[in-house]
C-alpha cells in the first residue's frame, strides 16, 4: 500500500495532532521536531516501513512523543499517548522494551551508532532489512554518531537510510554542525539526496532512490522547526515554551478524521511483528587448561574464546583497531568486510564508542556481539555502556590492560578510577578474573545472561596462576581461593585478578591465621546470604587491588589501592612504587592490627 501526498499530508497531520496533545498533557516535552518532522516520520511508516523487516530508530530522541504518536497509529501497543513523561507512562526520551521503539536514544549521537549497528546484522544474516534512521543538527555533532558515520561508509552499508531534520537549530541558538554537512557526508562515503522536508512527493522519491545504491544513502531534509507556530524558527520552538491556548490551538488545527482512519489501514495490514531470536550458544565443555607458569588473563580469554569459536558458538567479536592486543582475534576469526559480510570479526577502527553504539544494534538485531579495548579507554565508550545496561543488551566487553601494571606506556593508559566507575553502573556485569577457571566463569556468565552486558577485565602482565579449590563455587562472586590453616581466622585478603597471586604471598608472610579470598564479581558475591558473606569476610578485612579504593569500604576494614595516577616505569618498579609489594602490604595489615 502506497499514499499519495494528499493522503500522506492528512495523516501527517493526525500524527501532529496526538503528538502535540501528548506533550501538551504531559505539560513538557519537545515542541519544535513535532511541529517540523512529522512529514518525514510519516513518509517513513505509512510508504516504506515493512514491519518485522525493517527498522526504524529515533536518534532524535528528545522527539519522542512524534514516535509514540506515529506508532500509536499505526498499529503497536505502546499505550496511553496522555500517560507520556508521567510516573508509570511512557518516558520522556523512546526505551527499548516499548512495542515498536528500537533502540533507547535522547543521548545525542547513539541513535545512529545504533541503526548502524543495525544495518550490519541485517548484512551479517544475509537478510533485505531496511534501517531508517531520523536525525538531527544535534546528533550530527557528536563524536559517536561522526565515528559511526564513517564506519556505516567504508562498510558500505547500502541498506541504511539517515534522514537529517535539517531546522538549523539547537537550544542555544544556531545549530553549529559542520559547514557542508553534505560534502562531509560524500567524503564519508554516503550518497547524499537534499529534498525540502515538508515535500512529501519529494520525501517519497528521495526514501525510493536510497535502494540499490551501493553506500549508505543520507537524506538532508531541510525544515523550519517549530513550523506553523509563534516560535517558528526561534531555539524557544525546541522545547516546551508555547501557551496552552496556543497548543490548544494547534491540536484542533490538526485534527484529521480522515488521517485517523488511513492510517488505521496501515494497522489493518501491519500483522508482522519483531521477534528477537537471540543464537542459543553452549558453553558446557568450553575450559581453560590451567598452566603452571606465568600467564595473563588476557593471554587466558584468548584460549577460551579461541576454544568457544572454534566450536561454532555464534559470537560476533571485534576490536576497536587491538584485537592482537586484547587476544580476542582467535585463530578461528573471519574479519567481516563487505559486500559479502561473511564471519564472525569486525575490525571497527579506533573508534571506541561508535563499536559500542554499534555493537548495542547489534544485540537489538538478536546478534551476540562482544568488542574489546583497553580498560582505560572504557570512558571512550561509557554513553553506549550505560545504554545497553539501561536496555537489557547482552553486549560483551572485553577490557584489557587493566591497571598501573600497564607500566612503561604511563598514566594516560594506567587505568585507576574505570574498574569501579564500571561497577557503579546498574545492570552492569562486571568480572575480573585472576587464572583460567575464573576467566571460564567470566565469559560463561556473560554469554548465559541474555538481560545484561557484561564487562571482563583483563590483564596485559602475565602472573602467577592460584589454582581455584575444587570445591569453591566461583558463581557466588567471591570464594576462598588460600585458606587459613588456623581454627579462627584473623585476617581475610580480599583480591581480585592480577592481584591474587600477591595477596597469597602476604597471606603467606603473615601466618596461618590469615585467608585469601578472590572476587571476581563484586555484585554476584553481594547478591550472597548474610551466612555465607560472614563466612568468607572473617576478621579483619583487607582488599588489594590496583585501583581506586573508596567503593571496597563496603565490605573492607582497609584498602591497598592506588587514588592517584600512575606513572611511567616498568610494571613491577610501578607496583612497589604505589606500595603493591609483599613486604609493605604485611607491615601495613600488621600495624593496623595492634
């Protein structure tokens, strides 16, 4: 079923109209992208949407009731309009989880990493998949969507579509996006079409032509925001700044029955709906040897994944431009290039926080995909971790070069205040594993959680490997990996990854009195009954690790870490420099006990 203009403009104005009352009952929301893009949004759904095959994402997304209100029209089950940006009704910015929306957006920029990301599991799965994406000035100015622009270019993603709602402003004035957003565009190897984004025949020739190109297709959509009110054109348009006799006004003007019911036959006909099939992937008789000499985690991931690859579990691995580096790059990888897109690796280039912008369409697409860089570069990507966490994506983050042992590269590559930020955040899994049973653990746990993402921290120094007890339960988050050979226990070393081995060795410099224990995941040992925590935290608690120390005070009577940056040096005269050395951790506990 294809509309003409004359049918499109009517149903244009319906969306207007529930858009419009929707902010003017929630008594705030954004004005301006409703007044100016509902043209565009209606194009979309009512001319070129095939729902169950193609996607649409809002990257815009302060303009969330336009979405709401053209999904409520056509057919999806998200609800009361009237119930939007109040307490139990729907958000203030599109979430993922509501019927129709694809990605949770309002974070400037994400919205097109994400339809990116979406673009290329279409690609991957060998599918026809269209993704739509509206966008605008404010997006076009981010870092990340800049990143995913020039990967959804050289992927040449001929299956994606960015429409830019071109008004020229943002909240502070005029828009200050790029001088020739167009020619940038070119540049990054997109085909560019400009149209007048109130034109719905242009609209509808210019979506028509974005098919068969062999690049992306962006769509420069010129508007007036705020069109059609006494804000027209003005940066008080963007939010919630007219009268409610104006908003009145508007609401009344664009009521269309006709409107109403041609898009009740866009419903009629709409019977697919998205299904998110995620691959079931096994890891039962997935292990890793353990090893008698040094080794690091790193080192360690990399053979299980090599292990868990190599028998046909469905990941979608990659790296942002170190997959050497963070050993995620296995033997059994097939680097993704088009136009064949066959494999199971994606090199993303330095661009950390498009990889996880990216990486989040990919989950969204039913995809597993995990990416890796460097811990300290975590703060690159933190937008996107937030948002998978926030969503219930199962994404993988593989995080190496984990702490001051990073050493000669110096402080701008030692992270310090990254591994506990990354606990801080909601819904976050986060392990950090000290030998290969636990690095086991790590991904087993992760690839089993289909609601969560999951962050493994990973050392770059090879150390020596403690062996796990048999009988230890690794999935409670902390266990005793050395125990006191005394009847009562006075001291209890909290350690985690690199630092276990030097936590056994002071436990060992102090007597039989004092026990190890290794915590690979702080939240899954705090989700432990009272008993069992009392039983595993005896005496007098003492944490090692290599990074900030203030959040351990929750379960730690002292704390060996580092509240400062680090400094250049080799990774062990970096230790001993900060005090993570056997000799000055015993003398300190020693002190404290008197």
């Amino acid at each position: 079923m294809r509309f003409d203009a004359k049918q499109l403009k009517e149903m244009s104005k319906s969306v207007r109209a529930h858009a419009l009352n929707a902010v003017r009952h929630a008594g705030s929301g954004h004005v301006g992208i409703v007044l100016d893009a509902a043209d565009i949004i209606t194009t979309i759904y009512a001319n070129f949407l095939r729902r169950g095959r193609d996607k649409f994402v809002l990257s815009a997304g302060h303009g969330s009731a336009l979405l709401y209100a053209v999904l409520k029209l056509s057919g999806y089950n998200v609800g009361n309009l009237e119930s939007f940006r109040k307490f139990g009704g729907l958000p203030g910015h599109p979430e993922f989880g509501i019927d129709g929306v694809m990605a949770t957006t309002g974070p400037l920029g994400q919205g097109v990493g994400n339809a990116v990301g979406m673009a290329l599991a279409e690609k991957i799965r060998g599918t026809d998949g269209m993704v739509y994406c509206l966008c605008s000035d404010g997006d076009l100015m981010e870092g990340v969507a800049s990143e995913a622009i020039a990967f959804a270019g050289r992927y040449q993603l001929d299956n994606l579509v960015l429409v830019w709602d071109d008004n020229g402003i943002s909240i502070d004035g005029v828009a200050l996006t790029d001088l020739n957003v167009s020619e940038r565009m070119r540049a990054a190897g997109w085909n560019v079409i400009s149209v007048p984004g109130n034109d719905f025949n242009k609209i509808n020739r210019a979506l028509q032509k974005a098919t068969g190109k062999s690049a992306p297709t962006f769509i420069a959509a010129k508007t007036v925001i705020g069109l059609d009110s006494s804000l027209v054109g003005t940066s008080a348009a963007h939010g919630f700044s007219l009268s409610d006799s104006e908003m009145m006004r508007l609401v009344e003007k664009n009521i269309s029955p006709d409107g109403d019911d041609l898009w009740a036959a866009v419903a009629h006909e709409a019977t697919a709906k998205y299904v998110l099939n995620m691959p079931n992937i096994k890891t039962d008789n997935v292990s890793v040897p353990e090893s008698d000499k040094d080794i690091s985690t790193r080192e360690l991931s990399g053979i299980y994944l090599q292990n868990l690859i190599a028998g046909g579990a469905c990941l979608i691995g990659g790296s942002a431009d170190l997959g050497g580096s963070t050993n995620v790059k296995t033997k059994s990888s097939i680097e993704i290039v088009p136009p064949k897109f066959k494999g199971n690796y994606i090199n993303y280039g330095v661009r950390e926080h498009a990889m996880g912008a990216i990486m989040n369409g990919l989950a969204v697409s039913g995809l597993r995909p995990y990416g890796s860089t460097f811990l300290v570069f975590s703060d690159y990507m933190r937008p996107s971790i937030r948002l998978a966490a926030m969503s219930g994506l199962p994404v993988i983050y593989v995080f190496t070069h984990d702490s001051i042992a990073v050493g000669a590269d110096g402080p701008t590559h030692q992270p310090v205040e990254q591994l506990p930020s990354l606990r801080l955040i909601p819904n976050l899994n986060v392990y950090r594993p000290c030998n290969g049973a636990e690095v086991a653990y790590a991904w087993q746990s992760a690839i089993e959680d289909v609601v969560h993402p999951s962050a493994i921290i990973l050392s770059r120094q090879k150390f020596a490997q403690i062996s796990t007890p048999k009988n230890a339960n690794i999935a409670r988050g902390g266990y005793i990996i050395y125990p006191a050979t005394a009847r009562r226990v006075k001291v209890t070393i909290i350690a985690t990854g690199a630092e276990v081995p030097l936590a056994v060795s002071v436990a060992q410099k102090l007597g039989d009195a004092v026990q190890v224990v290794s915590m690979p995941s702080v939240a899954d040992f705090r989700h432990q009954d009272e008993k069992y925590k009392s039983k595993i935290l005896s005496g007098f608690v003492v944490v090692i690790e290599a990074a900030a120390t203030a959040p351990w005070f929750e379960f730690a009577d002292a704390v060996v870490g580092i509240d400062s940056f680090g400094v250049s040096g080799s990774g062990n005269d970096v230790y001993t420099h900060f005090g993570f050395d056997i000799d000055t951790i015993a003398r300190d506990i020693l002190s404290k006990l008197k």
